[in-house]
C-alpha cells in the first residue's frame, strides 16, 4: 500500500506478511477506498453458496452503495483487514463496535483459498486491533450449515455462547487473550511456518536460474551440485543464452518452464534478480534460494534493491532464502538435495546446521566433515531477509531426522521469538548456538537488525532461559555437538576420570572443578605397562559405580598394550555402562575408528575424542547444563492479583499527550503508575530547610531517614548523601546542618525525609525496553554489588514463576538474601512477587522505556520499595507481537 493511496489515519503498523497453513505467504492490511474495485472483483469470483453464506442473501453483485460502506472505515470503532497475493484479496475479515466494549465480527474468504488457515489469521489480528482499541467481546450470526465458520472462532482457543433463534446462530465470546487462545495461536505459527520450509527442503523441482557452462560460475556449481548428490526431484537450468547446461534442456525463464517448479535457485547478477523474482511469481514458485551477492551488504543501492526483493517475493506470495546465501543441503533419503556452493554432500546424520554467511557455511561444514559428524539439514540464510533460524527450528522441532541443533548466528533479528522457539525446541532437542555478541558492531552488513542497548549478560541469560547451549566458535560447536549426537544426557554432575597418566589426570580434575562438576570416582591412573583386561576392568568399575553419572578417560600411548585395544576398551565399557563417555587420546593413533559402534537397534554409538582434556571437559559441561534444564519444572506463567492494566495504560497516554517526545515522570505519576500493579512506593517528604525537616518528621514518625536526591549523589559511593535512623528532632538537626554544610557547595542539597525501614538487604529491581530485545528486567543487591562489581541478572519477559526465582538466585550477592552470616533470611516470597509483576509491567506498557525500583529493601518480614524512577516514551512497534507475523 503507497503512501498516496493510504487515506489520514491508516494504521500502518497493522500491516503484517503471515504465513498461511499451507506455508504459502499472504499479505494483511488495513482496507482503504482504493480497494473498491478489488472488492468488486473479489465478490464477483465467489461462488453463490459463499456468498449466501456471507450476506445470508444471493447477492450476486454489490451495490456501490455497500461497497463504499466496506471500504470507508475510521478504523477504530469499524475496522476491516483485507488478505492479498499478489495484489488480489483472498480474504475479508471486519468489525463493527456495537457497544463501547462489544463488536460484531464478520469474514469472507474467497473459494480458491479456503481451508488455508486466512479466516484464523484475520480473527487472530482483528481481536488484537480490537482488544487494544478496548473491545473485549465479539459477537457474530452465522448460518448453522456454515460450519467452517464456526470452527474458526471455537478452534482459535475462544469459550463461544451460541444461541440458536430465527434460522441463525448468533456467537458471542471474550478476545482477552488467554493461556488456550496463545498455546492455539503458537501451535498455527508453528505449523505453518514449519510447513513453509518443507518447498525449501523438500521440493519435487528445482530451477536453477543462471545456470552456466562455465565452470567457474556460481550457477554452474550449485547446477553440478544437485545432479552429483543424486537429487530425487526434477531439475531445470534456465539460461536465456544456452540451449543445453550441464545436460538440461536450458529455458530462457522460469515461466516456460512446463512442470511447476518449488524451489528456484537464483544466481544471477544483482541487477537482474529482481525481473527474475517477477518471472518466478507469474510462474507461481513457491520458494526463492537467492545466492546472488550484491544486496544490502554492499551499500545503499544493494540496500533498496534488497528491499525491492523481499516486497516483490512477499506480494507473490513466496518465501525467500538469502539473498547471499551460502545454499540449503538436505540428506534425506527421498531428497538427497545439496542446493549449495558445497562440492560434496557431507555424510548423512543426526545433526542440524543452520549458519548466515557463505563464509561460515564453508567453516561449518568443513568442521563438521572433519570430525566425522553426520548432517541431517544444512542451510545458510545470507542476508536473512527472510527466511531466518527461527523458520530452520520451527522445522526441527517435529523433524525425526534432526537430534541435535547448531546455530551459528552472526546477528539476531527478532530474540522475542527467537527465544520462545527454542526454548520449545531445546526442550526435546539440544540446541547449541554460536553468538560472538548481540552489539551493533558484530552485525553483519546486510542484515536486518534493531541496534541494542542490553549488556552482554543480558543475551547469554535469554539463552539459558531458554535452554539454549552457547559456545563461543565453531570449535566448542562441534566439541558438545559430537557428545550429545550419539551419548546419553547425564544425569547428574558426578564424574569419574580413568586414564593411565597422573599428570592427565590431575589436569582433567582440576578442568572439573573449574566447571562445576564433582570428581566423584578417581582420577583412577593405571600403570603405564597395564594390560587391556587391567584398562577393561578400571573401566567397568567407573561405568558400575551408582555415584558416577558420566566417564571422562584420558590417555598416553601404553608401553604394553596396544592403542586400538585401549580404544576399543572404552568403546565397550561405554556401551555396557549406558553412561555418556568421553576420550581423550594424547599421541595415540588409530584409535578413532574404534570408537563406535551401532546396537541391534540399529542406533549408533560413538564415543567422542577430544584433542585435550579442557575440550572434553567444557563439552561435558554444557551438557550437563543442558540436562539439569531439560529435567527441570519450567514453571508457570506469572499472573500478579490486583493489577489494573487499563489505569497504567491512561496514564501513559495522557503523559504522552502532553509530552509527544516521552518524559521523566514525577514522582506522584510514578506512584499512579505502580499502584495499578500493585506495587506501593513508599512517600517521601521535599524539604528545603532544618524546620520543613522536622515537620516532615513529625507527619511520617520518627525514626527518619534524611537523604538527598540530587542528581550528582546517584551512582556516587564516594559521596555520603544519606543519614539514617535519626530518632530525634535533635539527631535530625544535627543531620540536616552537616549533610547541608557539606553537599550545597556541589550544589547537592536538594533532599527528602522518609519513614526509616526495618533493616534488610537493599536490592535494585529495574525494567528497560530494548528496541531490539523488548522489554529486559534486571535484579541486583543495591551498592558495590551493582554499582562496581556488575553483579546484575537479566530475564527476559515473559516470566514463570521458575524464572523468577532464577534470576534472584543468578548474583553472586545472593546469599545476602538467605542469612549471611547469622542474618534473617529475607522474605524471598514477597521479593519474588514484586519482580514478578514489574515484569508483567515491562511486558505489558513498551512505553515505559525504563523503571528501577532503588532500594528495594528486602527484610523477613516482607519488601519495601523507598525509591523509584520512571521513563515514558513512544517506542517503535515490538518484535513478537502478540500476532502472527513475519518481520
């Protein structure tokens, strides 16, 4: 939709691509006057049962009377989204406000296209545009035959009323979001963007366009690639100068070709990329793999012409892999697909790659090959102008070949949803992700990506939140990769260390300790001229001790027994013992290819050598982390009583209207604002003089608290603005007088009197709006802690109750909190509970650019919040709203 034609008001931030059931991708936008011709054509290809359906009448043609009506909304109390490909409307889908908190809802969706999933998608959007317009009911008549209707609203998760009067079913439900209406809206998200992969990975054709005789091309090589790796589908070259290419009859474009075509691979120059798009949309593809370089990463005009590529392909309908993408590999057997720059198909397996730049490709799967590892699917994204590591997860998430996942990400576009994902999908499949840092210099040019303001923490805790392993290179990738691809999970921290070498041993127990696991068997160290039955048996014990939950074996060459039989040895030590093992062989040769061995099963066993103790253990680690997660209760959902969301939302609105820009709020505002999430700041009293100090004293009760908030006293520790327990109007003169002397030459003498505390740990409990993470909630102890030491936790909303607790327990000042040295232990319920609802603050106003709650005094006998702070600002829309969309 161009600027010209958008009428004033047009909710531009409404616009979102969807994926559809099918995996297709169809645009939603807010309809305009323009589209009454489109409105027209759309009626006029329905069929008579749809429309009868629709206006309960056999409205063969509209009237300009009714068309003008659908099309003229003020978009707030009637409201209506139109689906489109390729410029044409697939869907209709409006409300109408019938009371101020009530609508009536209506779709039409065209007969080529239903069972696609579109009346869902448009209800999923339209209850959000209406639930935050302050509607909180639908209501819908509907023809009983007209049972897909039906459906849409009781499948979407929705308690619908129905009452049946007069020939018509009138419905009638809540839009609040709920825990059933989100888990339906994920699993459609899933489903289809899963299924969208399945033309990238699976396609019955391939074209691939700028395919050349010269060898050195780009096309050349991926057009030889296919035909090598024995691809089960039906390739076409497309070339508008050749006859014939690698054996193929060469078309001159992707429309004359006579079969449909899934997957059209485009390697041509930049310049023509686009004029190829426009060919391949009139030919109805399904998926673009675009390898051409010379997009976004190259400068402004790659820039425009990425752009010009991802709005053509959405408006087809297509998903689009790259541009400067390395290609897509898939080792199934039915496929058999290797869509890449790769010379060879990497050996079949159980692990998942997914890396963005070509560069990386080449490193990930060289590294991959050298260790021996199989690939079930590989794939690079290049400038990820679409397809992304969030669509690769969503597929592996249900796929059988896929055990373990490895993601090399160079930046991150959306870590809301990232996040959700693979949590979902670490919880069944290890995840382990390569992210040297999330700041604006390690983006990659070319890639879409919101500058970031969070701490590196910050990321690495979003990580762990979700399950996710996080390795620093490819290296350690590979490292816990060829562990967890062919071991058992341990189920515990416990480790033995067998080897035949005390300085070996000594050096893996010491990496042990560094990494949190307890040597709980040896290090055992057999004599150098120790025979195989002695290595067998010293084996056997470590696997059979019931305090032993992994193996870690380290080895020299032995003077008497052979290497391949101490190699052999652990094999079957591991096989026998069930327990995950881990080798490393310092000097010995020939011992790798005894390291495996496939059960009657018909599983595969392998026992992954390291090149120094430190790797093994490190990859032991991580999996052992990954373990106590994966076994561990996620918790529920946070859901704080006696918050009232629509106060908090009217103030922040009519901030915002007096100060368009965003503001500090004033400390009676800050105290609206918290009080609507129930959270009570305790008052203070401005005082100016030794006199107002007394009265204020006076009116709040002795013993006070005298302190100044001027600006220069934040985040000073060498400046002591603050005196306490004054129980006197004597004590607080005599405060007064000093702490005036001394701070008004800084010009610091600004201060307020507040009730005194009851002793406690004072803690720091803030939340930021990131523009590239939303909203980011952080817990410290108050001082040095925070203020030196940046002993900060991070999460990252939305909360359970689990990660809640987690991030009180991720500083190292914890134990401050649960009796140090002799102290009551605080009141961790309460403290719990205020994190929990600033967090579902955070989630909730993205207007609230920050808030920090200091000091939070934490004591047995609850939580007391002295101070807060408040910023409102306008903030751009969220990545991971709360409907589907690609962005």
């Amino acid at each position: 939709m161009t600027e010209a034609v958008r009428p004033p008001g047009y909710p531009a931030h409404w616009e979102a691509d969807v994926v559809l059931r099918d995996g297709s991708v169809a645009h939603l936008r807010p309809i305009t006057p323009a589209d009454a011709e489109a409105v027209h054509r759309f009626h006029a290809g329905q069929s008579e049962e749809s429309i009868y359906m629709r206006f309960f009448a056999p409205l063969r043609q509209l009237s300009e009377r009714d068309v003008t009506r659908f099309t003229h909304v003020d978009y707030h109390d009637r409201v209506a989204l139109v689906a489109t490909v390729r410029g044409d409307i697939i869907g209709i889908g409006r409300y109408d406000r019938i009371t101020p908190t009530s609508a009536e809802v209506a779709f039409n969706i065209s007969d080529a296209y239903q069972g696609k999933g579109i009346g869902s998608v448009l209800l999923e959007h339209l209850a959000v545009i209406a639930w935050e317009a302050g509607v909180t009911e639908f209501t819908a008549e509907v023809l009983p035959q007209n049972r897909k209707m039906i459906s849409v609203f009781s499948d979407a998760g929705y308690e619908v009323d129905r009452h049946f009067a007069d020939g018509v079913v009138s419905l009638r439900f809540r839009i609040q979001p709920t825990e059933r209406s989100e888990a339906v809206r994920l699993s459609r998200e899933h489903r289809a963007e899963s299924v969208s992969m399945h033309s990238v990975l699976f396609p019955d054709s391939i074209a691939v366009v700028g395919a050349s005789r010269h060898q050195g091309s780009i096309g050349h090589h991926i057009l030889a690639n296919i035909q090598a790796s024995g691809f089960h589908g039906a390739v076409h070259a497309v070339n508008r100068e050749a006859m014939e290419v690698l054996g193929l009859h060469s078309y001159a474009r992707v429309s004359e070709i006579p079969d449909e075509v899934d997957l059209a691979v485009v390697a041509v120059p930049a310049e023509e990329v686009l004029e190829v798009v426009a060919d391949c949309a009139e030919a109805g593809v399904k998926t673009l793999l675009v390898v051409s370089a010379g997009f976004a990463e190259s400068g402004p005009e790659g820039e425009e012409r990425q752009h010009g590529l991802l709005t053509a392909a959405r408006e087809a309908g297509m998903r689009v892999l790259g541009p400067n993408s390395f290609g897509v590999i898939n080792n199934h057997p039915s496929v058999r697909l290797n869509a890449s720059l790769a010379p060879e198909l990497p050996p079949p397996g159980r692990l998942g790659l997914f890396a963005q730049s070509g560069a990386l490709g080449i490193a990930v799967l060289a590294s991959a090959a050298r260790r021996g590892l199989g690939i079930s699917v590989f794939a690079s994204a290049g400038n990820r102008v679409d397809v992304s590591g969030n669509d690769f997860m969503q597929y592996w998430i249900d796929d059988g070949d896929t055990d373990v996942v490895g993601l090399y990400l160079e930046s991150m576009g959306n870590p809301r949803k990232f996040s959700r994902i693979a949590r979902r999908l670490a919880s069944t499949k290890p995840v382990i992700v390569v992210k040297s840092g999330v700041s604006s210099y390690g983006v990659p040019p070319g890639h879409r990506a919101r500058p970031t303001r969070v701490r590196p923490e910050a990321f690495d805790a979003m990580l762990r939140q979700a399950g996710v392993i996080r390795v620093e290179n490819v290296h350690q990738m590979f490292d816990v990769a060829q562990l967890l691809a062919y071991q058992n999970l341990p189920t515990g921290n416990r480790v033995a260390i067998v080897g035949n070498s005390d300085a070996l041993g000594a050096l893996t127990a010491e990496a042990c300790v560094s990494w949190g696991l307890q040597v709980a068997h040896g290090p055992v160290s057999l004599h150098s001229d120790a025979r195989g039955e002695q290595f067998t048996e010293a084996l056997s014990a470590a696997f059979a001790d019931p305090e032993v939950d992994s193996v870690l074996t380290c080895f020299i060459p032995p003077l008497v027994t052979l290497d391949e039989d101490v190699a052999t040895a652990v094999r079957d030590a591991a096989v026998a013992g069930q327990k995950p093992c881990l080798a490393t062989f310092l000097g010995m040769r020939g011992v790798v290819e005894r390291l495996s061995e496939t059960g009657e099963d018909g599983q595969k066993l392998v026992v992954p050598a390291y090149s120094m103790p430190e790797d093994a253990v490190r990859a032991l680690a991580a999996a052992t982390r990954y373990a106590e997660w994966r076994a561990r209760d996620r918790g529920i959902p946070v859901v704080p009583l006696g918050i009232d969301r629509d106060a908090a939302e009217r103030l922040v609105e009519r901030v915002l209207a007096q100060s368009p820009e965003g503001r500090r709020l004033e400390q009676p505002e800050v105290a609206e604002l918290l009080d609507a999430y129930g959270i009570h700041v305790w008052g203070s009293v401005p005082v100016r003089t030794a006199e107002e100090a007394v009265a204020a004293a006076e009116l709040v009760g002795y013993p006070v608290v005298l302190k100044s908030v001027a600006p220069l006293m934040r985040h000073q520790p060498g400046l002591s603005g603050i005196r306490v327990d004054l129980g006197s109007e004597a004590r607080l003169r005599e405060a007064y007088s000093a702490l005036n002397d001394r701070l008004a030459p800084l010009s610091a003498n600004t201060f307020v009197v507040q009730r005194m505390a009851n002793p406690g740990v004072s803690c720091v409990v803030r939340s930021d709006e990131d523009p590239l993470f939303g909203p980011v909630v952080s817990f410290s102890i108050a001082g040095p802690p925070t203020d030196l030491l940046g002993d900060i936790g991070h999460r990252i909303p939305p909360l359970t109750d689990v990660d809640v607790s987690d991030l009180i327990s991720s500083v190292r000042a914890a134990p401050m909190l649960h009796g140090h040295r002799g102290a009551a232990p605080v009141h961790r319920a309460a403290l719990a509970d205020l994190i929990a609802r600033v967090s579902v603050l955070a989630d909730n106003l993205p207007e609230v650019a920050s808030l920090v709650l200091n000091p939070v005094n934490a004591h047995p006998g609850g939580v007391d919040v002295l101070g807060a702070e408040a910023v409102v600002a306008p903030t751009p829309r969220r990545k991971d709203p709360g409907r589907r969309s690609l962005t």
